[in-house]
C-alpha cells in the first residue's frame, strides 16, 4: 500500500528528526551533574555518576534514533525499543548510590521514551509509577520542597506527552484514511472507466457480430469486412483496457465521436450532429467523451431506437434518441457513472425523457 501524502510525511519527519528532538532534552541531565559536581563523594563515585549519566545519555539517544519512526504509529509500542528502556531503568538503579534522592532527575526521560516509544498502556503505568516514586522519595526524604519543582514538571510532561502523542496517532490515522479514500477512488474510476471502454465495445461487436451471421447466407464479402471489423474493433478494445489499467487513456470527444457514429450507422441508426467537437476546452472534451461513451452505448443497447441526436456545445453535451424511454426503470452502473463524472469534474448531469419521445442524456458546466 502506497502511503498518502499526509501519513508518508509524518513518518519521514519522525523518522529523521525524532531522535533530534529528544536529544533538546538532555539539558536537563545537568541536574544531576551539578548534584555530583557539588557533593562530597570520592572521586572515583563523582567519575562512576558521571560515567552513568554519559551511559544514560547515549542510551536514550540510541533508543530514539533507532526507534523515532514509532512514534504514535503503533498503540502497542515497538518491541524492540524496550531493550534501551530496561537499560536506563538499570541505569537509574545503579546510580541511587551515586545520586541518592535525586536520582528522581531521571523521571522526565523515563515518562518521555515511554510515551513516545512504548505502548500507551506502559506509558500510563510507568507515568503512575515515576509520579508515585517521586512523591514517595520528597515525603521520606522531607525534601518535598527541594523537589516541588521536579514534580511540577513530570505532571507537566505528562500532559504534553499525552497530548502530543494523541496528536501524532490522529494525524497519522487521518493520513491513513485519506490513502484509503484515494485508493478507493482510484479503484471506483477504474472500475467506470473499464465499465465504459468494455461496455461500447462488446456492443457494438455484438451488434457486428448478428449483421455478419445474416450476411452469411447473402454477401460472403460483406461478412468478411464485418469481421475484419470485430477483429479491429477487439484489438482497439485490448488496447484501450492496456492505456486505461495504466491510468493513460485520454480520449477526446472529437476522437469519439467517431467510433460512436460508426456503430450508430452498423445499427442502423440515423445521427443527427450539431456543433463542433474542436471548440471544447480539452478537459472537458474528456468529460463528454465518456458521457457520448455510455449514452451511446445504452441507446445501442436498450432504446430501440431509429435516430440519435448528438448537440455540441463549448459548455455541454446532449445525447437524445427516439426509442424507449428510462423512466420507471433502475439506474445502472453506467449512468451512476456518469453522474459521478461529471460531480468530479464540476458539471451538472441531466437523465431523463427525452421531448424525441426516448431518453436524454445532458452534462453541462455553468
């Protein structure tokens, strides 16, 4: 499935850049650097401290870095950006004899990674957690005043983190939805532009087909061209099916018609044609071609008509004929169509009863 633009986009970003976002973060391990720069442990403890938050720094990036195009995607988390999670969490353990209390500095980057790379069950728990374990530490220690601070921004990032998560679900969920319907759309006008190619075609090789089965018996010569036509007629229907699948086919009216009046008069059909097809601003010659497509087909098909009148004009098409009329009967494919059609391309289609007495096709720009 090929990603939409607004979803592609947001895993891009995320996918680059994630990790970069994160690493602002890592200001805030000065905290505990300036705690161990300020204590009285022996050197080798300031220079295991500072060893930790080194390790504690490098791997919170990695985990970014490697795992940022997660984010929001997935509401279960990414399995493999636990493994850099469990080790700050062994991190954060092994610096309480380094950091004592204030190793709670740490809560930020665990609600953080959680939230963005974990799933939106662990990000809650360890949220719980972190909070719980933070206020415990201020109440035992009778700190809660060194600490308020520190609390306040770890309610702080959790709101945010849950916001911003939400926020990149949505957008890459909307972007999902706009791949569907694109998909979908595309499927749908493949389906009316195979529907129209196939629909004419197949006519009028029937209708060739029946005039050759009677010309057997009078004129061999006769029904040897009529199927030299169906043999044409297949192969420029084999053609148009190739250009239509390939999303290539752009038949203009002027083109059209002409294939349309050649199967009127196979059927014995008189045309009437008024206007010119040149005038037509090209993308809505298009339009009318696969409008002149289908009315003619369903006029082959269904009227039993004897006269077909084609009006062309700068701003519209009409197909009318003199046969059975399509009130009381169900819409088909084909007009639905239509009708979508002409909705895409911003122009108004008419069905209904024609003053001929059979069916009028119209669509019109305003």
């Amino acid at each position: 499935m090929t990603p939409a633009p607004g979803a592609g986009a947001a895993e891009s970003f995320w996918a680059r850049y994630g990790w970069l976002l994160a690493a602002v973060w890592i200001v805030f391990l000065l905290f505990p650097i300036l705690t161990i720069a300020e204590s009285s442990l022996p050197v080798p403890m300031r220079v295991l401290g500072y060893g930790l938050l080194a390790a504690f720094a490098a791997v919170y990036l990695w985990g970014f870095f490697s795992f940022s195009f997660a984010l929001g995607v997935n509401v279960r988390g990414h399995a493999g950006a636990r493994l850099p999670f469990g080790l700050m969490l062994l991190i954060v353990v092994a610096g309480v004899p380094v950091l004592g209390p204030d190793v709670i500095s740490f809560g930020p980057f665990i609600i953080s990674y959680a939230a963005y790379l974990l799933s939106l069950r662990t990000m809650w728990i360890v949220n719980a957690l972190v909070l719980a374990i933070s206020l415990g530490v201020a109440v035992m220690t009778n700190m809660v005043g060194d600490f308020i601070f520190l609390i306040g921004l770890l309610l702080v990032l959790m709101v945010v983190n849950a916001v911003n998560t939400a926020l990149i679900r949505h957008s890459i969920r909307s972007g999902d939805l706009r791949m569907d319907h694109a998909i979908l759309s595309s499927q749908d006008r493949m389906a009316r532009d195979v529907h129209d190619v196939l629909g004419h075609s197949l006519t009028a090789v029937s209708l060739k087909a029946e005039l050759a089965e009677r010309l057997l018996d009078t004129d061999v010569d006769a029904a040897r061209a009529e199927l030299s036509q169906i043999r044409e007629l297949t192969a420029e229907a084999l053609e148009s099916i190739r250009a239509t699948v390939g999303g290539l086919r752009r038949t203009t009216l002027g083109e059209e018609l002409v294939p349309m009046r050649a199967a009127l008069e196979d059927a014995q059909l008189h045309t009437v044609l008024s206007g010119d097809p040149q005038k037509v601003h090209p993308v809505r010659s298009i339009v009318m071609s696969w409008v002149l497509r289908e009315s003619v087909t369903n006029v082959l098909r269904h009227a039993h008509a004897t006269t077909c009148w084609i009006t062309v004009r700068a701003d519209s098409l009409t197909v009318e004929d003199d046969g059975d009329s399509l009130a009381g009967s169900a819409e088909g494919h084909g007009l639905r169509g239509l009708r979508e059609r002409a909705r895409l391309a911003e122009a108004n289609c008419w069905i209904g009863t024609s003053e001929h007495g059979g069916t009028k096709v119209s669509v019109q720009w305003d």
